[in-house]
C-alpha cells in the first residue's frame, strides 16, 4: 500500500511556493495574506502527485492550510487521515 505524509507546516516549500515566509525569534511566519495564501497552496497541492492510497496530513499550520489540502486530496485517494504529530493518527475520509 502507497502511503503519503503530507507536511501542512511552513517547512513544506513546494506547498507554500510562492509565498512570502519570514523567520521571527526562530519560527517560521507566513507573510503572505491568508486570502492570497489560501490560491497559492490550493495550485501548488493540485500539481502534487495524489493518486494513492492513504494521504496522512500532519504539521503545524492553520484550519485553512488542511481544509484547501483536504479539499484537493479527498476524491484523489482512498483515505485520509490526520497525525496530530504524536501518532495520533485519525481516520478522516473513506472512499470506496
């Protein structure tokens, strides 16, 4: 079974390529508007190769960030989960 870990948080640089991230006191920031964020990530995760088993989506980040991923990834895959980063992981959605 093809398994694929999705990295919700700043660190992901094909997810948020192109837009603006800044580091203060050691954390990352995003600079780049929410409305402005929410087109840039929902293009770039469209581009990703989905087509798989299971997506587990993990990372620190904002509701926003896993709901324009999830919406991208649920009808590309036959489950998703979330792992809240301390192996908690969580049946999302089921297809077929």
């Amino acid at each position: 079974m093809v398994v694929k870990t999705i990295n919700l948080g700043l660190t992901n640089t094909n997810l948020y390529n192109g837009c603006e991230i800044t580091e203060v006191a050691g954390r990352l920031n995003l600079i780049t508007p929410v409305e402005e964020a929410v087109n840039i990530v929902g293009r770039n995760i469209a581009t990703m190769d989905i087509n798989i088993e299971e997506v587990v989506l993990t990372g620190p980040m904002a509701v926003w960030a896993y709901l324009v991923v999830f919406h991208s990834v649920v009808h590309k895959t036959r489950k998703v989960f979330y792992d809240d980063g301390r192996n908690n992981k969580v049946l999302i959605a089921a297809h077929g």
